[in-house]
C-alpha cells in the first residue's frame, strides 16, 4: 500500500534543503556509500527525501536522492536523523510503514552494502 505524506516535499524544503550552487559537480553515484554509513542509515537519509513508495524510483533514483538529501543537510547524517525524528513525529501514522519501505529500498540500491555484511 503506497503512502503518501502531504507537504512532505515542501516541508522537507523549508529545513534549510539548498539548491544546488553552480559549481557543485552534479554525478549520480555508482559507487558504495562511504563506510560510514550503513543501511539504516541510509534508510533515515531516504525517509527524509523526497521519493515515495508510490513513484517506484528506481536504484540511481534512490542514490540519487540520498546523495542530494547528505548535500543539502551539509554532509551532515545527524542533520537527516533530526529531519527522521521531526517527520516521525508530525506523521506518527505513516513513520512504520515508510521506514519498512526506506530500509527495504536501501537493501535493493545498495545490494553491494547488504550482500558484504
């Protein structure tokens, strides 16, 4: 069942997401994320952008939209988590089954993360 959370996109914009300066190199990753990031984590940095169950994004979709979301909270993770915990809160009645999806998402775009452990 695909779950929508409204305003999302525009609340998420409002917590300081930046447009991306002109000499920022703009690359889809096709490389592992850096060790310092493991699944959940990257499940939180997911659960914080803008993608839904619903658009079926696909794996350079998701590391894509990972890599934005770490550049637009300053290659900070705990900035994302903070974003989780607000989001959780505003929608307690979603915050279950998104996560399932963003950690299940995760496991399939970055199979040479889970296939390591």
């Amino acid at each position: 069942m695909a779950m929508s959370l409204p305003n999302r996109q525009s609340h998420i914009q409002q917590q300081g997401d930046e447009a991306p300066s002109a000499g920022r190199r703009q690359t889809m990753s096709h490389t592992p994320p850096p060790t310092s990031l493991n699944t959940s984590d990257l499940a939180e940095v997911l659960f914080c952008c803008g993608l839904q169950e619903s658009d079926h994004p696909s794996a350079e979709q998701v590391r894509k939209a990972i890599d934005d979301r770490i550049g637009a909270c300053g290659g900070d993770s705990a900035a994302c988590v903070a974003l989780v915990a607000q989001e959780a809160g505003d929608h307690p009645e979603t915050y279950t089954l998104r996560m399932r999806w963003a950690l299940s998402t995760v496991s399939e775009a970055y199979r040479d993360l889970t296939s390591a452990a």
